[in-house]
C-alpha cells in the first residue's frame, strides 16, 4: 500500500521504518546521554527532548523530501519559534546536533549510515568518559572577594594570595549592591596543603569583613 495520495513519494513501510528506527538511534541517544552525564545539571525533560527531536526531524526530511518548495515553507514555519532555555553545558549542544543529524539521515532513508554513524559516535562518547579524555588534570579555584568601593584593598588581596597560591589572575572586576561595594573575581591554584579555609580567613583580614567566596573545582561545575 503505497500513500500516493498524500506525497507520491513514501510508503507506508517507509513511514512505519523512519519513525520506529528514529526512535530506536534516538533513545540509544538519550540512553547514552544519561549514562555519561557527570555534573548536576541533568535534566529527564532534555533527555526526552532528544527522542521527540530525533523522530520529528525524520518525520520532516521524510515529508520535504526533494522538493525544494516544501523546505522553504518548512523554514518559514520553523523561523517563529523561540527557544527561551539556555544550555546548560556544551556537550548538550553536541546531542541535540546528534539527533538532528540522525534523524534527517532516517528520514532521508539512509538507515544503515543512520545506524552506523549513531554506533561510532556513542562508542567514542563512552570512550571519552570511561578513560577521561582530555582531562585537565589541574584543579582551579575561583574566588570571589567583596570589598569597599575606597581603598587599595586590591593590593592587600594581591598580598595575601602571594603567599596561599602558586599562580593567580584577576578575572573581573564589577559593582554590587549599587555600588556600595566591588566584587572581584580571581582564577587561582593552591599551594599544596593550603585549604580554602585559609584563604577565606586570610582575605577576610584584609578587605573589612565583607563576604569571601571560593569555588573549588569549578572546571568541572557549571556556573
């Protein structure tokens, strides 16, 4: 039974193996996702989001086929929405373009490069966590000094973290609270046997009391 009557183009076995194949690379995705997913920001709504993205977008490769007027009207469609969530980390972005990329690969009825190209692909995602690629294996800490808008508080800090860490860099400087303080932003890597208690009591000597901050690891956080 062929459905020449809605495209002239696609089967009903095509529809059927698109959607039911889509959804299998696209949970394996998901699965994958899940499975290698470190930080805090995990999120069962993304996960299930890359599935129902994988199938729409064999659906639609499936019903644009070649014809070059349906694309420019899908595109027209597609251009009023608006995504609002911010990504949270950036290997999120490299699943949605996964997907995406195995879905119009399904719905372009390349199922065997759809399948092999998912497989690859997931296989070197779970090489990457199981043996820590690209691991910089330097912990990093950021601190966060407040100090009164007057005064040379920041040579005092520069003092102070001479001696707790082996290299420091001021990584910005901004305005708080109207502008009754300065909130300062310092990169930095311990000496070993120095722990952030000491540096938050030794900045706290130094800038009037105000609030100190340090986090560590951050390389590994999101922020």
């Amino acid at each position: 039974m062929n459905l020449q009557d809605l495209s002239g183009t696609f089967s009903v076995f095509d529809v059927a193996m698109t959607l039911a194949l889509s959804f299998v690379l696209s949970f394996a995705i998901g699965w994958v996702y899940k499975r290698t997913h470190k930080n805090v920001s995990y999120s069962q709504s993304y996960v299930q989001t890359l599935v129902i993205i994988g199938m729409v977008v064999a659906v639609i490769m499936l019903v644009v086929g070649s014809n070059i007027a349906r694309a420019f009207a899908l595109v027209g469609a597609l251009s009023v929405v608006r995504f609002r969530n911010a990504i949270k980390e950036t290997r999120d972005v490299g699943f949605i373009f996964l997907v995406m990329a195995v879905g119009m690969a399904v719905g372009t009825r390349f199922y065997v490069l759809a399948a092999v190209a998912t497989v690859f692909i997931l296989l070197i995602t779970f090489l990457m966590q199981r043996f820590n690629w690209f691991h910089l294996d330097i912990q990093r800490q950021v601190v966060k000094v407040q100090v009164p808008p007057e005064g040379d508080y920041q040579s005092d800090i520069t003092d102070a973290l001479v001696g707790l860490t082996l290299e420091f860099e001021l990584v910005s400087v901004e305005t708080v609270r109207g502008g009754a303080l300065t909130e300062l932003f310092y990169s930095v890597r311990l000496k070993k046997g120095v722990e952030t208690s000491q540096v938050i009591e030794a900045l706290s000597a130094v800038n009037s009391g105000q609030k100190v901050s340090v986090l560590t690891g951050y390389d590994q956080s999101d922020m």
